[in-house]
C-alpha cells in the first residue's frame, strides 16, 4: 500500500463521508449502506476500494463483516503531510 491508493480512495466523496460515519467505531456494511440512497453493491465497491487502500479493517463475525478505520494509515500519511507545514525556513535561492 502506498500513498497513490491512499490518495485514490480518498478522492472520492462517498469513501471519505463512509471513513466520517466509521469514526464513530465498527460498523457491519449494512448499517453503513443504511447511511447511503444507493445499492448494496456500490457500498460494498466503495468499502472494497477503502479496504484496498489500507484504510479499512474488517472483521468477520457469524454472518456479518464488520468495517473499522485503520488508524495506522492516517497517522503514516499525517506524519508525511507535516514536513509541507508553514515553518518558519527561508527559501535559498
């Protein structure tokens, strides 16, 4: 996994509202699709592409699949943003 597949999922709003409604914690995909007007299988597409990304973990328990945020991933790609913060170094030219 690496930052183009993070960058990939996460360009989509859908992904990006599912990854808001899991902070909340673990979620079967039915009661994330319950959040959504659209099928089964377009949430089921979105998790999978999240999951492919690294952002998603899932957890399987008698009959259902249980989705949470892979905090592991958001800290790698915060921990990367921050070099472009607003320091105070001088550009030489």
């Amino acid at each position: 996994m690496g930052f183009a597949e993070t960058f990939k999922a996460l360009s989509d709003p859908i992904r990006r509202k599912i990854l808001v409604i899991l902070k909340e914690g673990k979620m079967s995909a039915g009661d994330i699709a319950e959040q959504f007007d659209m099928t089964a299988p377009t949430i089921s597409y979105h998790l999978s592409q999240l999951k492919k990304a690294g952002l998603l973990f899932e957890t399987k328990y008698k009959n259902y699949i249980y989705y949470e945020i892979n905090v592991t991933v958001f800290e790698e790609l915060m921990l990367w943003l921050t070099q472009f913060g607003g320091g105070n170094d001088e550009i030489e030219s």
